[in-house]
C-alpha cells in the first residue's frame, strides 16, 4: 500500500510538472493582459467604510484599539498595514481569520466580508495600498481604451467602453436604429428637444459618410444646445428670476442666464468659465485694454455671485445678512467646484469632511469684498449694477458713454448760466410773452359733427379746417346733450393725413359712442389695411368691449387688447384710448367716463415691426371691412401723443387739455403772490384750505383768483420768493392745498 501511495504522489507530482510546463507553454503564446490596478476610492474605500471605519475610522468616540484605517499612514504606524506586504499586513490576518475573538468585522457587527472581497483588500496591499483623496480632488485623467473582441464594431472611442461592458456581461450590441430614430434620441439628449422636420428628412436624405457627425455639428451649433446643458448648471448657481425671499421682487438676470448658454455653444473652455463667473469683474481690472464688448461679457460672467437669495425685511439685520450671503457664495462655490458640502465646517471642523473651519473662512474672505448691499431695498434690481445693450448698440452705448461726462458738465455750466439770463428775461416780459408761452394743446384731428344734417362735415387737421363728404349709408342722429352725432351703417368717411402713426410714436383717441344691445364685432375708427395683413391700428369693439389692434401681420407679428367690462347699449358713453408708443400691450389703456379700464391681453404677438401703411383713416369701418351697424359716434377727436390720465379725465368733464394746463398756470401764479398783505385775501384763502384739509372745487378756487392780471404777477414775480403753498391733485376740477415749507 506505501508503494502503492509513493507511486500515486509521484505519478501526480509528474503530471503538475506537466500541467505547469504545458502552462508555460500556453502563456508563451497568448500571455492574458494584465489587470488594471485597483482603485482606493472605487474598489477599496467602499468595503472599509461598510465594514471598518465604523469602529476604525474618523469618528473617536466609537474608536477601537486606537487603530485608523482611514488614514494610510496612521494604519502603517500602527503595524496594520505594510505596503506591498499581505502577508505582514495584521489587518488582512483579521480578516482572514476564523477564530470569532480575532476575526473582523466582529460576528456582533452582523457583517461579512465575501472571499472576492478579501481579495480585493489582499490585492490592493500587494499592490501598494494607496490611497486616494477626495474624488474632486484627484485630477482627471484619459484613460487606455480597453481591447475588445468586435473590433470592428467601435466607430469611436466611447464605443470601445460600451462594447467592453457588453462583452464582459454576455451581450451583444443591438442593431443599429433606423436614421429618425437615431436623429431623435441624438436631438433629444443634446437639445432636450425633439427635432425639427426638415433636420430629420436632411439626415435621412443624407448618405455621406459622416452624415451623423454633421447632424450632431448642427444641433451643437444650436442655441437649444446651449440652453439646455446650461439649464443644470444655472441650478447649481441658484439662478432665478426674482430675490428669493420676503417681497421676492423682480429680478432682471437673465443676461447672465444667455451668458451661460452663450458659453455652451462656444465650448468655451472649463477654466476660462470658471475664472470668469468667479472674477470676471476682477479680470477686467487687470487688463483694462480689453475690448468694451469682452469686458461687458466679463461683467456678465461674474453674475453667477449675485444670484444669492437677498432681502429686505424689517428687522434684518444687516451685518448677520452680510455675513449670510458670504457663506451662500462660499458653500455654492465648495459644492459646484469641489464637489463638496462646507456646511459643517461654518461652525468647527468635521471629523468626516476634508474641509476645515479655517479653510472655509479663508475661502470665503475671498467673497467678503463686495459692493451689494446687506438689504436688497425690495427693489428691482438691486445695485450695483450694469447696464446690458443690445449687440448692435454696444457701440453707441460706449460712444455715450464717454460722451457723458462732458453732458454732465455742460448741464452744469448751462445751470450757472441760465439765471441771469432768466432774470433778464423776467425783466423784460409782459402779458403778451406770456399768453404766447401757455400750452396751446390741440388735436390732430377734431370731428365735431357739429351740422347734424347734411352729406358732408367739417374736420379740423393741425388746425386747417376742410369738408369730407359723407357716404349715402350714413345719417345723422342727436348726440350727447349739447352735441350731434353719426349714425354709422359701415365706412361713413375717409380723410388722408390723419392717423399716420408708427409703432414707437405715442397717440390717443377719443369719442363718445352709442353702441346697439348687440355682441357684433367692429371697428369704430381705423387707419388699417386689410389686404396688408391687416397692417395698421384700430379703435375696435366686440361684445360691446371697447379695445385696440396694432398690427404688422396678423396674428404672428401684433397686438390686441380690449376692455373687461361692456358699455351700455344704446347709451353715450365718452370714451378713449391712449398708446405709449412702448410696443407693448401694456402701453394700451382703455377709459370709459374718464375712468382707466381692466383689460384683456388677447394677443401679444408684437415684434415692433412698422404699422404704417398707404390707407386713409376710416370711420365706421378699417380698409375696407369690419363695419359698423346702428353705432352712434360723436366728438371724435385724434391726437398725436398719449394724454396722461388726468387729461382723460378732464376730456370727459368737458375740459379740454389746453384749459386744464392754462388754469395750473393760473393757479400757480396766486401762490407765488399769496405771503404779499396786498394779496391777503388770497393768502388767507388758501392758508384756511391747508389747516382745513379741504378739496375745493376749480371753479370755487377760481372764482377768488380770477381778478389776478398777468402783469400783477409778473409784478409780484419779480420782487418775491415762491410761497409755502403749493397744488398738489388736480381731477374732476378738484385741487387741493398741501406745505412746501
């Protein structure tokens, strides 16, 4: 049996030597690759935090035995670990060990390491047992391409990794999609946005070698591309559109949004836009030689430290808010740049965070050299500030720039100057100098329809007066007491020159009107060309809703606005309309009785483009449509800018804007004169009104200044200071007496 077992042994042993030489042999020829080192924060870290730095790690209350495993060469010191050496290293005999008194993790820790993973601890030892900082500490490097089967298969780079992955899981890669459905995901992943037809119908027409390299140039050269890689990063910047907090006014930065996109789409590099959004400002003042235009985008860059949420609530204070919108800027900068959380270290050090309370303080020392503000004012934007101009005004805006500071001084001088000449005019002045410089307001265009009866009327146009005729549709009919009207049966007349307004010019209209108790639709005045796309404006109502249109191109380039409320049927109501010139629907108001108007936005469409066109201005209907039926009109009126509120106001008590400003002149003349005893029966007046508090009436106030000549007050004027009383509200012939004093 001893031979029998000796021949066994020697047989097998034979055969190893064998397998070992046939071994060699095989390794000769095809020698496997090597396998990538392990990495400490991939392979390693997650198996010691899981299993060992709970008892050896940062925290030294739960401690054991005093040993770190968290830190390299507080294991080595200890005699746990020996680089290169699993055989020396005690942690590994531990962790191998299958005495319960000796083995870790401890049974009590319901924790066990597998045999691959104490592989990987004994592996990593051998191969030195690095360590690793933080990941976003470690710079990052390109890395090998892997060797894969199919080679074929890789048309670039990435693939290789992907087919790596599938090669070593089993898998093989799926058919390549059909060419829409290819141009769809790369849209959608690039764009967040599925593709534009034509795009889609291009690439599949395309059969050029790099036709999906060119769709993908295209959508890179997009602003969508731009807009939405940059969408992720303005919510680590905390962007938004308004403070935050509090009020949460109205916040205008959104260039610093399109400074964002701008820097996707020029690919701009990482450094250059982390410098610029860190210190753009600062970047500027150490090379003032720089463009305006590079350094305006400069400026606009560094808006990523003013995206901070402010405030302004009473009982803020200050200094704790200050100090609050540094550590904002210290914390986001730490998170976005450094892939960390400070949190923590704003109050004492952490035992597991690689930032100190000292290193935050010293990065945030960088953010404590600001201009803003502590309270945001609950204003819309809150200084400092800089002003944006559009591309194609950048040059002019720095020509006026520099410009400024010559205006300024000029205004000045001109300042110093002007009372000696005004004194010498004063001097000189009588009644008749006067009354030529009272406002002498007018409308552009006044239709009375003072006749009544008749095929014909009378218009005055920039004071000319001239006869249009009437078409045979049209009749007549009382107006509102004391007036005659139209009874409009579609277009009732057209006049050229009137109404030749353009989008940025301001105007106003405004009528009485008698509208029938019916829901029709129509336009009561109109300079507009059908045929043009509708071109032009007009006075429109629908619902028995008085309201507007602006047009350029209907409905892709206009404006339509009307009010909430009905007007009375078949009831005159004096009504108007008044346009800024803003381009915007908001610059649109809407008065029935004087009184301003809820108004519907119906379409906002207006790009700002002309609205002229070659049509007369029509009432009762446009160029040539939309009439009017069984509508009253009388005392219709154009003018050629927007009358304020109050002069709406006065139109409907009858007053018109020329009287209203001829009477503030008036009034404001008595006060000038009212601390002279010769005029103590005005000054007494108007001192009793004051202590009073009382409204009076226009006509109640004038009938006690109406004895004042002009040459009186120049009289006066010449000899006297300004009095301490002053008109403060005019509406609805009202006025009322507060103190300048």
């Amino acid at each position: 049996m001893t031979y029998i077992l000796r021949l066994v042994r020697t047989l097998a042993a034979s055969l190893g030597l064998l397998a070992l030489a046939v071994a060699a042999r095989a390794e000769e020829q095809a020698a496997p690759p090597a396998a990538p080192r392990l990495s400490y924060n991939k392979d390693v870290r997650p198996l010691l935090v899981e299993n060992c730095f709970s008892c050896h790690g940062a925290d030294s209350a739960s401690r054991k035995a005093d040993l770190r495993l968290d830190q390299r060469d507080a294991a080595i010191e200890f005699g746990a670990l020996v680089p290169g050496d699993p055989d020396s290293s005690t942690f590994l005999d531990r962790v191998y060990s299958d005495d319960p008194e000796e083995v870790m993790p401890p049974p009590s820790a319901k924790k066990t390491l597998t045999p691959e993973q104490k592989e990987i601890l004994t592996r990593w030892v051998r191969e030195g047992a690095e360590y690793e900082p933080h990941w976003s500490f470690i710079p990052p490097k390109r890395p090998e391409l892997p060797a894969v089967k199919n080679e074929s298969w890789s048309r670039n780079p990435i693939d290789r990794f992907i087919l790596q992955r599938l090669e070593a899981e089993g898998l093989a890669p799926a058919p390549e999609a059909d060419r829409r459905t290819l141009a769809r995901r790369v849209a959608l992943d690039l764009t967040g946005l599925p593709p534009e037809p034509a795009l889609v119908e291009a690439f599949v027409a395309d059969r050029s070698p790099d036709a999906y390299e060119q769709l993908v140039d295209r959508l890179l050269s997009s602003l969508d591309w731009g807009e939405h890689r940059g969408r992720h990063w303005l919510d680590y910047a905390r962007y938004g559109d308004t403070n935050g907090i509090h009020i949460d006014n109205f916040r205008e930065l959104w260039a610093y949004r399109q400074w964002v996109a701008n820097a996707f789409n020029r690919n701009m590099p990482f450094d250059e836009f982390t410098i610029l959004q860190l210190a753009g400002d600062l970047v500027n003042a150490e090379t003032p030689s720089l463009p305006r235009e590079t350094q305006l985008d400069n400026q606009i860059g560094s808006g990523f430290n003013r995206c901070n949420i402010t405030t302004s609530e009473g009982g803020a204070i200050d200094e704790e808010y200050r100090v609050l919108y540094c550590r904002d800027r210290t914390e986001t900068t730490a998170a976005v740049w450094m892939g960390l959380t400070t949190g923590c270290a704003v109050c004492h050090n952490h035992k597991f965070d690689p930032f100190s309370q000292k290193e935050f303080y010293e990065l945030s020392a960088f953010f404590n050299n600001t201009t803003q503000p502590a309270m945001d004012g609950n204003v819309h934007d809150t200084p400092p500030i800089v002003p944006v101009p559009r591309p194609d005004d950048l040059a002019r805006f720095t020509q006026i720039e520099q410009e400024l500071p010559a205006a300024r001084a000029a205004i000045e001088a001109r300042k110093g100057s002007a009372r000696p000449e005004f004194d010498a005019w004063i001097t000189a002045a009588s009644a008749d100098t006067v009354h030529k410089l009272l406002p002498q307001d007018a409308p552009a265009a006044e239709f009375s329809f003072s006749e009544g009866q008749g095929s014909a009327t009378k218009v005055k146009v920039a004071g000319a007066e001239r006869e249009i005729a009437l078409t045979a549709e049209t009749t007549w009919q009382p107006g509102p007491p004391g007036m005659q009207g139209l009874l409009l049966n579609g277009k009732a007349a057209a006049v050229d020159g009137v109404g030749d307004f353009e989008q940025d010019q301001g105007f106003s209209l405004s009528f009485w009107i008698r509208p029938p108790a019916n829901d029709n639709a129509y336009a009561v005045a109109a300079r507009m060309d059908d045929a043009q796309a509708y071109r032009g404006w007009d006075a429109w109502i629908q619902s028995r809703k008085l309201g507007m249109h602006m047009v350029h191109a209907w409905p892709d380039d206009a404006m339509k606005v009307s009010a909430k409320d009905q007007l009375p049927a078949d009831a005159w109501t004096q009504v108007a309309i008044t346009y800024d010139g803003s381009g915007r629907p908001e610059g649109i108001k809407v008065f029935y009785n004087g009184k301003p108007q809820g108004l519907n936005i119906e379409t906002n469409a207006f790009k700002k483009n002309t609205i002229k066109n070659q049509v007369p201005f029509t009432i009762g209907s446009r160029s040539p449509g939309s009439p009017a039926h069984a509508c009253g009109i009388a005392g219709l009126s154009v003018w050629g800018r927007a009358l304020a509120d109050g002069e709406i106001e006065g139109l409907a008590e009858g007053i018109e804007p020329a009287e209203l400003e001829r009477f503030k002149v008036r009034v404001q003349s008595a006060l000038i004169m009212e601390q002279e005893s010769s005029w103590s029966r005005v000054s007494s007046l108007i001192s009793d009104w004051y202590h009073q508090g009382r409204v009076v009436t226009m006509r109640e106030f004038e009938e006690r200044i109406e004895a004042l000549t002009v040459d009186e007050i120049l009289d006066y004027w010449r000899g006297h200071p300004p009095g301490r009383y002053r008109i403060v509200t005019l509406g609805k012939k009202k006025l009322k007496v507060r103190s300048t004093g």
